[in-house]
C-alpha cells in the first residue's frame, strides 16, 4: 500500500535530523555556510528546504500510487487471488466498476468487518493433466496421441476439469457454518462478476461433514474414573473429561479444508492427564446428506486388516461437532479400562 504524502515528508525530516553535518558545505565561504546552515536549520514550516521536502514527498507519494494501482491492475489472477477476493466479500455493498477494477461502494454499511461474511474459503482446481496423465504421449498402440479428440472433450467436462471449486463457510460462535441459500446465491453472483472470462465457478458451502470416533483408552484409575457416572471424568475434577474434550477440541481447530489425521490425534490424546494408552478403533465419516450407518465410509478401521487411512479431507471443509442434532448421529464414543499392563499378564488388546 502507497504511504501518505505525511508519512513520506516525515521520513525525510527523520533522515535530516540523522545527518551531523553537510558535506556539500565545504566548498562554500565561511559567509555562505552560514548563512545556508542558517536556511537548512529553520523550523519554519514556510522555510524554503521544508517546502522543497513537501515537493519530493508528493513526487514520491505519486509515483507509489501509480506502481500500486499498475501492480494491482496486472496481477494473475491464481487460486489465491480467487481466495483472497472470496475473504474481502462484502455482503450487501453494491459492485462498481473504478479505476480499471471493480470495488465495493460501501455507503450505507455500518461496519465493513462484520459485513465480511466469508471466514473461511480453500480454492481447489482439477488439471486436465490429472484426469489425463498420458495424453499427448505416443506410445505403442497409440502413434497418433490427439486423434480422439471428441471423447476427450467429452472427458474434459465430464470431469468438471478447469472449474474452480470454492470451498467456503461463515464462523457462528468460534465454529464454521454453512452460508444460507440466499447468502450463497449473492455470492455465486459476485464471483460470476469479478471472475475471469471463461472461468466456471462452483461455490460450495454445506453443514459440516458426520464423523463417529470410538476408541478405547487405558488410564490411571487413580486419576481417571473408568466406570459409573463419573466414567472418564478426573477423580480431582468432576467437571472435566480430557479424553472427549481433546477430541472435539482437534475437530474443531482442524484448519478450513484441513486433513484428519489420526495419528495426531492419538498424540494428542496420549498427553492428557491419566491416559496410559489410547487404542483408536474405527472412525466413520458422511457428507451432511448422506445417513452414517448406510452411507458412511470407514476411513478407519482396525479390524478389518486393511491398511488405514493416513489421513483424509472432509467434503465440506470442516466436520459436524453438533453430536446432539437428530441428522448427526456422529459422536465420540470411548471405553475406559484401568491400566494394568505390568500386573495383569492377561492383558491383551
């Protein structure tokens, strides 16, 4: 951003003050320097350097403003310039065209921040190279790479290549929510304005995904109840269950569009105050529409031999922790054991 003609005059009178003495003065009588010194070290804002500083500064404060207005005008417009737009959104100001761009007209608007509705935005974008990984290649049953052209073309939006996919979500009380019908409606148009030519936008913004979790945790039984009504709550603090809120803590500060990876729960887990050893079952995700029990993927899954998940990226950016919801029908679902692995020759997971 350009600096104001005041800040620019003001760094000039700061290097000024820096300076001991004028080397330039040498060559000059002892009558002229000093009455040129005289000059240069006036207060007077009338003074003939002080307007001469006003001048350069303005010169300098126009060509700032020129670079910044050209640099703004010839940036690429990359996934993050889409992403950076979708962040400034300013619901409910009109869109001008000024300056060789489009701005906001804000008039009217109480408070620009609170207008701005997107919290979170990830912008993905699918290559041709990745639904078509040897096109172009000749190879042995294959010399003329380019002569099915037509299905390609078929291929290309089948595959919704070239469209650029916006993943975004408002923030209600610290948590992502979805945009309502009409907010996403206003925002589709505003990308559709500001966008490219011949760029196709596809705006999504849904409630979070369903996640179910269940594991079984080996703990201290002198710090950590591991039955009753008190199960998993510390026997010093009745009003905490580490376990559980470890867990809906990592949903819920998981970045926008971020990775669930389970191994770092685990890690998580394991620091909490009585846990000896947390032992993660299973753990089965949905997109919002879809029912958990007949829909549901097991990303995670102890016992069915396969290998597991390293990690995965909910449909809608974030995860669902409202457990209660009647559509939900994801949680947290823990076992407590007390920990006897030195006593219990038995022991086996």
């Amino acid at each position: 951003m350009a600096r104001t003609i005041a800040e620019i005059q003001q760094e000039i009178l700061d290097q000024k003050a820096k300076e001991g003495q004028f080397d330039a003065l040498q060559i000059l009588t002892p009558n002229e320097k000093q009455t040129l010194e005289s000059e240069l070290t006036s207060t007077s804002k009338t003074s003939i350097w002080r307007l001469w500083v006003y001048i350069v500064a303005t010169a300098i404060w126009m060509h700032e403003k020129i670079v910044e207005r050209n640099a703004l005008l010839s940036r690429p417009h990359t996934l993050a310039w889409y992403r950076e737009q979708a962040l400034n959104y300013i619901a409910g100001a009109d869109l001008i065209w000024k300056d060789g761009y489009f701005q906001f007209d804000t008039t009217g608007i109480p408070s620009i921040e609170e207008a701005k509705i997107i919290n979170h935005c990830a912008i993905s974008e699918r290559l041709f190279s990745d639904v078509f990984p040897n096109d172009g290649q000749q190879n042995a049953t294959n010399n003329n790479p380019t002569q099915d052209t037509e299905s390609l073309i078929r291929e290309y939006y089948y595959n919704q290549v070239g469209i650029v996919t916006m993943k975004v979500a408002k923030r209600i009380n610290g948590l992502p929510k979805a945009l309502t019908t009409q907010e996403r409606t206003i925002f589709q148009a505003y990308m559709n304005q500001i966008k490219d030519a011949g760029t196709q936008i596809r705006v999504v913004s849904t409630t979070g995904d369903k996640i179910r979790i269940r594991l079984e945790v080996y703990v201290d039984p002198l710090i950590m109840y591991t039955d009753g009504d008190n199960e998993g709550r510390l026997v010093k603090d009745l009003s905490r269950k580490p376990v559980e809120e470890t867990i809906k803590n990592y949903i819920e500060t998981l970045e926008f569009n971020g990775a669930f990876v389970p191994a770092f729960l685990i890690d998580q887990i394991q620091k909490q105050e009585g846990v000896r050893l947390p032992v993660l079952r299973t753990i089965k995700i949905a997109p919002y529409n879809r029912d958990l029990d007949t829909s549901g993927v097991d990303v995670y899954n102890d016992t069915d031999g396969v290998k597991e998940t390293a990690f995965f990226v909910p449909t809608s950016g974030y995860f669902n922790t409202d457990f209660e919801a009647d559509d939900n029908k994801g949680g947290i679902i823990v076992t407590y054991f007390p920990y006897n692995l030195q006593t219990d020759p038995s022991f086996n997971l």
